[in-house]
C-alpha cells in the first residue's frame, strides 16, 4: 500500500491518510500471540510514517462487528438500467 501512494503521488495525487477501516484481519486464536499481531500493525504503520502519510485502522471491527446488529430504515428504492437499489438511513 505504501508503494501505491508513492505512485499515485508521483503522478500528482495529494494522499494524506490510508484508511484500512476494519480491512486488517487480526485473529484472535491460531494466527499467533497477540504482540505478535501488534508488531504486525505497528509495522505497517512505520512504512506509512517513512512516507509522511497517517495510517488508520480499526483492527477490532472484525470482532465487534459480530457482535451486534444493525438497524435501518428504507429511505427510497433506486433503479440504474438493470441494477436496484435500496437507499437506507444507515452507514
């Protein structure tokens, strides 16, 4: 991902931040101790920081996402040629 900033900033991209979002898989059995995996995140971090570029993630979503429920409400429906779509109050 790094390397992928440097190339779109060469070719005149303004990056600041990569958002990985809940995106990084952190496992809690069977992947290694857990210092482990922060090395892991911390890692990637660092190649970011060598760049000038903030570096986000939220590594629990994964987890937490599991976890809950999520409630929406249909806003209005949506059609574009062959596709439908549905428009709710939720992100």
């Amino acid at each position: 991902m790094a390397d992928l900033v440097r190339r779109l900033r060469r070719q005149g991209h303004d990056i600041r931040y990569v958002d990985a979002g809940g995106g990084l898989e952190f496992r809690m059995r069977g992947a290694g101790n857990f210092e482990e995996q922060i090395a892991r995140m911390r890692g990637c971090a660092n190649s970011f920081a060598r760049i000038e570029c903030s570096f986000v993630a939220r590594a629990w979503t994964r987890h937490c996402g599991a976890a809950g429920v999520l409630l929406a409400r249909v806003l209005y429906r949506k059609t574009n040629r062959r596709k439908r779509f549905l428009i709710v109050d939720a992100g």
